[in-house]
C-alpha cells in the first residue's frame, strides 16, 4: 500500500486488510470475529498499524519482542516466537542473540525468561519440521 493514512478505507476495506494482515504475520487463516475488542485489535492493530509502510513484519516483531521483554509479557512473546519461526522471518539462533541482547537491556531476569521461552518455542517448531 502507497499512501501513508490507510485509515480513511471504508471499514470493510480496512477489515480485509487487516484480516490479511493478521494471517500473514501470525502464519495461519485469520477469521473476522464478534465484538468491538475484535474490531479494535483487527482494524486499528493490524489494519492500520502493521499494514503501514516503513517497516517489515519482521522490524515489527522485533520492536514488539523488546516491548514484550521489557513489560515482562514472555507468555505474549511465545506467540510471537511461534510465528517469526514459522514465517521464516527469524531462525533458532537469532533468537537466542535476541534473547542474550534483551538481558543487557531489560535485565537478565527478564532476558532469562525470554531465552528459556525461545528455547521451548525452538524445540517445538523442531519437531513439528521433522
């Protein structure tokens, strides 16, 4: 997308969008949802934030790897550790680099937690590649 405020779509083209969106950066088939936290996280999030130039869904997901680190959300972080893997945007040792990185900028309890999480999310894509 060229122009740089997407957000004047029509609703149901910003929908689409960020159904889109959705499945391409956590890797398997978004379906619309009910409510208005779904319309918010669907449009807002992913119709409109991640489908903004400038940036790869991989500079995404390493921005929101350091914000995760550095709240502490690890169990968010698996999420997205699943699907950088799946996608191809990361591999198994950068994410642990990311995770020797984060220590030294969030500190090492949390970097700890975070590699220990890479760690499982790294043995389960294993296998399921097997």
């Amino acid at each position: 997308m060229t122009r740089s405020n997407i957000s004047d779509d029509a609703p149901g083209e910003v929908r689409k969008r960020a159904l889109e969106k959705m499945s391409e950066v956590y890797g398997w088939e978004m379906s619309d949802g009910p409510g208005d936290y779904f319309a918010h996280t669907a449009d807002q999030v992913f119709g409109n934030v991640w489908s903004r130039e400038g940036l790869s869904n991989r500079d995404r997901r390493l921005l929101l790897f350091g914000a995760l680190a550095a709240s502490g959300q690890i169990d968010v972080a698996e999420i997205q550790a699943g699907a950088a893997l799946g996608n191809g945007e990361l591999t198994p040792e950068q994410l642990e680099e990311i995770s020797l990185f984060l220590c030294y900028y969030v500190g090492w309890p949390l970097g700890t937690k975070m590699h220990f999480m890479f760690g499982e999310v790294i043995k389960k894509h294993r296998k399921q590649q097997r």
